[in-house]
C-alpha cells in the first residue's frame, strides 16, 4: 500500500449512469492510491460559498435560472487540479459530461499538473450496469438523516423495514430517485455522455467494464485496469 500511495497514478475518470456505482469505486480508488477525489459539484458550491471571484459569477449566472457555462467551469476545475495534491493523479467525478469538455481536459493535461516525464494519460472507465438492474438500485435507495448509513430495500435492506439498523430512525428517499423520475434521468445519462464515450473509445482508451457484479469484483477490476495503465509508475 505505501508504494501505492507514492507513486504517479495519473488521472482517473469514471463514466456510468446514476446508479452504477461511480461514487462507491472513486472511494475505493482515493483510499488505495492516496489521490483526491474531484467532485465537479462540489467544486462549485465552495467556490460559490468562499465567494472567489469565479464562485460570484457563477452565483450570478445561477440566479438568473442559466446554466454555468463552460469556460467558467474549466477556469475552476483549473485552479482546482493545479493544487499540490492532485499532482500524482486525481479522480474526476462529474466531468467530463460532453466531448467538448473532454477535449479541453486533453488539452489541459497535455501542458499542465503533471511532468511531461511523468504524466499519464487519463485512464477511462466505462461502468456497465443492465437497465433493470439499475432501477433496483435507484428506486431502492434510502439513507438514515441521523447517521447518514446508506442502505438498499431491493439488494442490502435493513433489519426493520424502512428503519436504520443503527439508530431506528426513519429511512429518507432522495427526491431524485423517485421512481417517476429516473427514467428521466437515465435517458438524460444517455443522451449526454454517449459522445464522451464516444470521444474516448475512439481513442482506444475507453475500458468497459460490467458493474453487474459484487463491489468487490468491479473494485478488483478497476484497480488490475490502473495498475496496467500505468505499471510501476508513470
């Protein structure tokens, strides 16, 4: 695990729908290879709650009901990938969402974050998850609002239904994953992220691998895909 967490990993960018799994195996791979994880929302929200110059423009742009543009979010994924600490690598949640945006983070990582002796080119990892099967997790979601214990009434229900193991209370639904609102979700998945998809496998460096399986068998997966991506280090 030390060599793990010392050597050049490079970046790390994880495609999947909502409910494959991307927030679960981002953490498996920060915990084993010492890297942050790049959260593009979260991102936002402490620049807009720190009030930097570009959290004020995008504060501005939120209240009139638009959406943040571009070249506004590449200014703060930016500053945010130029910290020390994504220097060995970093995983990238939430980004990039077009091929647009997968383009410019090309060409951003071709002169920036890391060594041009040292980098590594992004490894891609598409989660393969089956349409029935990603319902079930979905719709099966809840949450304790006390403990924040995460569970799933279809696949890991807890002991008493809808009550937490830990504490009894009541188990919370996201709004979002409602059950009249995912298909919606997932068509919006679909049609928004096939091209950087597309942008990667043309490529050759988009890796698919089938998120069908236990936590374990896609973690084991994952990490055999980035150790063969970079070997001994970039």
């Amino acid at each position: 695990m030390a060599n793990e967490t010392a050597r050049n990993i490079g970046p790390v960018i994880l495609l999947g729908p909502p409910g494959a799994g991307k927030g679960t195996q981002s953490k498996q791979i920060v915990d084993r290879y010492g890297i942050p994880q790049i959260s593009t929302g979260d991102l936002l929200r402490d620049n807009i709650a720190q009030g930097t110059a570009l959290g004020l423009q995008a504060r501005s742009i939120m209240a009139r009901g638009e959406l943040v543009p571009d070249e506004l979010m590449y200014g703060i994924v930016a500053t945010r990938l130029r910290e020390a600490d994504c220097k060995r690598g970093f995983v990238l949640d939430g980004f990039p969402r077009t091929s647009g945006q997968a383009g410019w983070l090309d060409a951003f990582l071709e002169t920036e974050v890391f060594d041009k002796s040292k980098k590594c080119p992004p490894v891609v990892i598409q989660l393969l998850v089956d349409y029935n099967q990603l319902l079930l997790r979905l719709t099966g979601r809840r949450s304790c609002p006390t403990c924040g214990r995460l569970y799933n009434i279809h696949l890991q229900p807890p002991l008493v239904n809808e009550s937490c193991d830990v504490d009894g209370s009541k188990l919370l639904i996201r709004e979002d994953d409602r059950e009249e609102l995912i298909s919606g979700r997932l068509n919006a998945y679909e049609q928004q992220t096939r091209r950087v998809a597309d942008y990667y496998r043309a490529q050759g460096r988009l890796v698919a691998i089938n998120a069908d399986r236990s936590v374990g068998e896609v973690t084991a997966h994952i990490f055999s895909v980035i150790d063969e991506h970079c070997p001994g280090g970039c």
